[in-house]
C-alpha cells in the first residue's frame, strides 16, 4: 500500500531533492562544528554558542513562519527558504577564498541558515498533508524520514571524503548546491498547490501556541518535544567535543557514528510505515530516551567506547525516528488544515527556543562541570520527557481535526477561523 506513493511522478521528485538536500545538510550540520573545533580551535563555551545560534534566528522566525504558512501558499515559500539558504553557504568558500574565514563567519551563516530551515520546516509539516492527502500520513513522513535518514547514513561519510579532497569551506558549498537541488525538485512539481483558505483577519502569531496547549491531544506532544529540544541542545553542542577530546576519537570514527544514528533511523523510517505509529509514541519517545544514557556511559579504550556510542546512535535514532513519524501524523491529522501552520510554528517555536537554551546550558555546564556531568544530565532529561506523554491516551490520538478539535476552548476558536 505504501508503494503506491511512490507512483506519483511528483512524489518522486519531491523525495529525490529532499535527499539530496539532506545529504548536503550532514555536511554542514556536522561538518561547520568541526571546522570550528579543528580550524578555530572553538571551546565547550564557544560550541554551546555556536549551537544556540543555529536556532536563535528561528525562534524569531517560527510563529510569524506559522502565519505566513496559513495565509499564502506553503510551496513558493520553502523554495525561497532553499535559495536563501544556498546564498548563505556559498559565502563560506567565498570567504575562505579570500583568506578572512572566522569563527564569526561560521556564527553568522549558522544562524540564518537555521532561521531559514525553521521557516522551511514550518511551512513543509503543513504542506505535505496537501500534498500526500491526509489519509496517507503516515507513508508520507516515513518517507520524509526515510530521506532524512538517507542523509544522516551517507552525509557524514560524504561529508568526511569532501573535508579530506577539496577542504571544509568548499565542502559546505557542496551543500549549497543540494539546497538549490531541493528548490528545483519543489518547482518541478506539476500538482497545483490549493490556494489556502481565506481569512477574515490576520490571525495573532501567538494563537498555534495558546490553542495547542488547550489541546487535550497537542498539548502532552508539544510539551514532551520541547523538554526533549532542552536536552536535546545539550547533545547538539558537545556530542562531538565530547567524543573527540573526551573519548578521543577521530573524525573518521565520528562520521562512522553518525552515519550509524542514520542507518538506524532509515529502519525507524520503515518500521514506522509499518506500525501504528499513534499507539507507539510513549514506547518509542521512552526508549530513545533511555538508550541516550549510553552516551555518558562510555569509556574505557577507543573500542570500547566507540561500541557505547554505536548503540546509543542506532538504536536511538531508530526509535526516535518512529516517535518523530508518529507526533508529525498526529499533529497534523487533528489540526484543521487553516491552522497548521501556525500550530506548526509554535512547535517549531518551542522547540528552537528549549534547544537554544539547553546548548547555552550545556556550555555553561559542560565548562564548569566537565562534558560527561553535562550529558549525563541531558540523557536523564531525554528519559524523562515522555513523562508529558503519559496523559496522552492511545485511543484520543486516533482521532482527526474535526472529532478532537472541537473540544473545549480550543476548538471553538479554530472552528471559527475556519
């Protein structure tokens, strides 16, 4: 049944830019960090920084992404999202040409280009239920999943070839051009985009966040994605110090780790097609919470340790990957088509704003208490965020917008908006 999607010549090409795209994003996901601890010699502080500021902007960005979404057509909008982003990474090799690469030129691109992946992501989570249909949810964002996984499997090896062949600056300009193959597989889609439903006013940016939280089924998601980002900022800004200084790594051994989460979450992707995803929120959400314990946990020789870390990469991103899959379908299969984008939005808010200060915390900590103290305290953190998800019950995450959405409050504001 879920092959059929695939028979969309339109689908097709979706996918095919999105994994190119993601492959191009490990590059830089992964690879400005190193630059940054190899070639600025950037410390724990200065990481924590570096990681903040990669969602800074889209805190800014999120909510007012989320009305933009719901008053315009969502496709024009990410397109642009991927031009700007190619313009921003094409000024690093630019730069290291001209011999004035900084850690502040880092910053600087760090910071628009996750202000724009979060305006990409807002508007690409409400415009897929248009695209695939709401009854195909589910093979929908295992599919997305399934490209991201493709990028986080080969990225880093693709990523750790390019450093050693032509460099880290010219590296990210490779990742410049995915962004420009993403905006041509989006333009190269002949379905027409539905034009969005009128409004009679412009709607505040801060509703998706206050009716969400008066959700009974919105509400335990978004709080378990948002303390899930706190922490998660905290593996996002010293996972690679960590196992560089630390665990003594190399880079070569790093980029095997990382390209190990993504083998493990191109299985998560499959099985999730696979599953009722609905029903395995709390069981996933907690397991990938539990096995992130086996990133502090490590030590001993290189082995050794590189085995702790394995485990903890494919296991954990399989499962995370199905707790991923199933909170974007429930999230999208309650909210009315009208508000997912500033629902989306809010999350996506959220979540920007708990990563950023968990990667500012985690720099303080990591400085003042040591890397390991750091993130044994994220992985205790990441387990218990599915604590949220308990008052959610399997059955009421079954329903759809209209059945849930018109409960409470809530439900009578966006009935109205729509």
């Amino acid at each position: 049944m879920a092959d059929r999607l695939l028979t969309d010549p339109d689908v097709r090409r979706f996918l095919l830019g999105r994994t190119v795209s993601e492959l191009g994003n490990r590059i830089t996901r992964e690879g400005l960090p190193i630059v940054a601890i190899l070639a600025a010699g950037a410390t724990a502080e200065q990481l924590g920084v570096l990681a903040a500021l990669s969602t800074l902007v889209g805190v800014a960005l999120a909510t007012p992404a989320g009305v933009a979404a719901d008053r315009r057509r969502r496709r024009p909008l990410m397109v642009w999202c991927d031009i700007l982003r190619a313009a921003a990474l094409f000024s690093i090799p630019a730069t290291a040409a001209l011999h004035r690469l900084s850690f502040l030129q880092i910053a600087i691109v760090t910071a628009v280009v996750g202000g724009l992946t979060t305006v990409f992501d807002t508007a690409d989570q409400a415009w897929l239920p248009q695209f695939v249909s709401r009854t195909r949810l589910t093979e929908g964002n295992a599919y997305v999943m399934g490209a991201s996984a493709v990028g986080e499997t080969g990225g880093p090896a693709l990523m750790g070839a390019l450093f050693q062949w032509i460099g880290g600056p010219l590296a990210i300009g490779v990742d410049a051009l995915s962004y420009l193959a993403s905006a041509w597989s989006l333009l190269a889609i002949r379905r027409p985009e539905p034009a969005p439903v009128a409004q009679e006013a412009l709607p505040r940016a801060s509703e998706g966040l206050s009716v969400s939280m008066r959700h009974p089924v919105l509400r335990p998601l978004l709080l378990t994605v948002a303390t899930q980002s706190v922490f998660g900022g905290f593996f996002g800004a010293l996972y690679e110090l960590y196992a560089l200084q630390t665990l003594h790594m190399t880079p070569l051994l790093l980029g095997l780790l990382i390209t190990g989460g993504g083998m493990g979450a191109l299985i998560g992707s499959w099985v999730a097609s696979r599953l009722d995803v609905r029903r395995a929120l709390l069981a996933s959400a907690l397991l990938s919470g539990l096995l992130s314990f086996l990133v502090p946990a490590a030590r001993g020789d290189v082995a050794v340790a590189f085995a702790f870390l394995l485990g903890g990469q494919f296991l954990g991103d399989l499962a995370g990957t199905v707790f991923e899959v199933g909170e974007r379908v429930v999230r999208q299969a309650v909210t009315p088509d009208p508000w997912l984008g500033r629902v989306n939005g809010s999350r996506n808010f959220l979540a920007a704003l708990a990563s950023a200060g968990g990667a500012l915390a985690a720099g303080a900590l990591g400085g003042a208490s040591g890397l390991r103290l750091a993130l044994w305290v994220a992985a205790a953190g990441q387990a218990a965020a599915t604590l949220w998800l308990v008052q959610l019950r399997p059955d009421a995450a079954q329903g759809h917008g209209g059945l849930l959405w018109g409960a409470g409050r809530a439900g009578r504001g966006v009935g109205d908006a729509s």
